[in-house]
C-alpha cells in the first residue's frame, strides 16, 4: 500500500505497509473520531486533496480497514465505515495521539496551526447539554487571518447538535470569541488557559454572560489537553 514492501514476515513490518503511507494514519483518525461521508472527512483533513483522499480510501477499503456503502434512504450517497479491523486501530489512534501530544515539543506544533481543523475538532467536541436549551451561536473571529478563514460560525442546536459554518448563517451572535489562532489552538489543546488569554489581552468574549462563565464546559477541550507534556 505504501509503493513497496518490506518483504517481511514481521507483523509490525506488514502492518506499516497498510498504515504507514502519508496521510493515511490521519485519515482513520478522522474516521475513528466519527466522520463517514467524503465531505466529512475532507473537512477533517483539510490539507489532503480530494484525489488523494479518494486514492486512500481506497486502498483502506481494499485492505478490509473501511467499508463503503450507500447511505440509508440516501442510496446516491455514499459513506465510509470502520470494519471491524478498523475499529480495533481506535486505541492504537488514541495512543500515538497521547505519546505525540507528550513527547513533541510545544513550539513546533503550535507552528502548524490550520483554523479549519481546528474549528472542526472544536465543533466536534461541543458539550451541547452544557449550553442554553435554545439555538447558541457563536462567532469565532482571527484578526490576523485573511477573510476567508478569519470568521467561523458554530450554530448549537439542541436536537441536531452542533453545525461549523464558514459564511454567517443568518442568526443572531450570543457570544463573540475573538483570539488570535495560535491562543485559540494553545487554549483547545490545554497548553494555555482562558483566564490567562484574557487577563494578557490576547481573547476577548462579548456577549451572553452565561456562556462566558460556562465557556470551557460547553467548549470542552482536545482529548489531548489533559495529557502533561514531558519537553518544552
């Protein structure tokens, strides 16, 4: 799968020719973390080209790691599930996120930031019965960035969830979060705090009070955050 093999018996070696080509371990976290139709995933894995998502799964589905099938009462649509193989790799997901978010260092990785990744993990990760019982809306803007990625929308929805929009949806803001990327992704993987971005200027919330003070309760954080880094 990854253009040649080892040519050994080794299962760690037959099992690096499935999982070892570029993108390909991202991508089944994307599909551990819950996404299943193509858009989903592209969203996930903002930097991958469609012809190249299209390549991997492909060859997931021909190793037995995804199956393809045709959405419920959507039959013109399809969508990507975990095998049961699939499923068994969620841990080993999970385990190389906890050893990189340990032993890589802080700057470096908050060097590659990516607001659509970001904004999407976040969406994801809404605690919606900690929010309101009423449509939420709340606007996320990056100063620094240019127009197109600089203002994104999360639209909370009591009954359907939570939904990431890039243009204005069309509602009304009940809080504003302006940051800049770096403090906003620092803050999402537990490396810096809500309290110490405000108090340096460096975030500002304007809005509905209630959703300040429960902010990192409906927010949440990255699964990651309460991992404790072993280097700078």
């Amino acid at each position: 799968m990854t253009g040649g093999s080892y040519q050994q018996f080794c299962p760690v070696a037959m099992a690096a020719e499935v999982l070892g080509a570029r993108w390909t371990i991202v991508l089944i976290r994307e599909l551990v973390a819950g996404s299943t139709r193509f858009n989903e995933l592209r969203r996930g894995v903002p930097r991958m080209s469609p012809a190249l998502l299209s390549k991997r799964l492909k060859e997931l589905e021909d190793c037995g790691v995804v199956q393809r099938r045709p959405v419920p009462r959507e039959p013109e649509v399809m969508e990507y599930r975990l095998t049961r193989s699939g499923k068994e790799l969620a841990p080993i997901i999970e385990a190389i996120g906890i050893w990189g978010h340990r032993w890589t260092e802080t700057k470096p990785q908050l060097e590659n930031l990516d607001a659509e990744l970001l904004m999407w993990d976040m969406r994801r990760n809404i605690q919606v019965p900690e929010l309101p019982a009423r449509r939420n809306v709340i606007q996320f803007i990056y100063p620094e960035h240019r127009a197109a990625e600089r203002n994104w929308w999360i639209v909370v929805d009591p009954k359907s969830g939570a939904d990431l929009c890039r243009v204005e949806p069309g509602f009304n803001v009940d809080l504003f979060v302006r940051t800049d990327l770096r403090t906003m992704t620092a803050i999402w993987m537990g490396l810096d705090t809500v309290t110490k971005a405000v108090d340096d200027g460096r975030l500002a919330l304007t809005g509905d009070k209630e959703l300040q003070k429960n902010l990192l309760k409906w927010l949440g954080l990255s699964t990651l955050a309460g991992v404790k880094k072993q280097v700078a």
